[in-house]
C-alpha cells in the first residue's frame, strides 16, 4: 500500500466528506445534548419534591407534637415551596376527638394524611 495520492490529485479530504462528518456530528450533540438536559430536569423535580416531602414531614411533626391542634387551615412556607396544612376533626367519641390531618404541598406530587387523637375541648 502506498500513501501516495492519485496523480493529479492533493492529498485529503474532499468537500463533500468534510459536510457530511460535520452533519454526523452535529446529529450526535444534539442527541447527547437532549439527554443531557434531560437528565438536569429530572434531578431538578427529584430535588423539589425531596424538598417538598421535608416541608410536608415537618410540618406534620409540629401539628402532632403540639398539644392541642389548630382546628382549620393554614399555609406554611419554605423558600420557594407552599404547603397547605388542614386540620378537622372527623368524629367525636366520649370526650375524645379524632383529628385529620392532611398536609398538600403545592405544585408537587407530595401529600401527607394522618389522624390524632386528642381530648374534646
């Protein structure tokens, strides 16, 4: 095998297969680039909704932890997440009350629901 070109001909590459190594490149950027930001989107919900579940976890261990719950709604806060805190009462037995308490974090899939048990006022 010989390294020489054709006669008449320069050594390397034609027009034509520069173009289309370019079209094959710039296909496979723009794959990679797709996967690539989808991978940052999803990290990015996956942090909001850990975030969410933080709030949620919180603010139903101070709902639980109290020694009388709050009957109504309220919001709560944290940077730039809203979570909506419900409390009512579900029945009465004796001079007991049992209390649900639903905690939605808005805009993410993140909901808590449990129910406590206090003495009737």
């Amino acid at each position: 095998m010989s390294n020489r070109s054709p006669p008449g001909r320069a050594p390397g590459f034609t027009l034509i297969e520069v173009l289309a190594a370019l079209v094959v490149l710039s296909v496979v950027l723009g794959v990679v680039f797709r996967i690539f930001s989808g991978g940052f989107v999803a990290m990015d919900r996956t942090a909001r909704t850990a975030r969410a579940l933080t709030l949620a976890e919180s603010e139903l261990a101070s709902v639980l932890a109290a020694d009388r719950a709050t009957i109504g709604e309220r919001l709560a806060s944290s940077g730039d997440l809203r979570a909506v805190v419900a409390v009512h009462p579900v029945e009465a037995v004796g001079g007991l009350v049992v209390l649900e308490i639903s905690i939605r974090v808005e805009d993410t899939p993140v909901a808590l629901r449990t129910l406590k048990l206090e003495r009737a006022p």
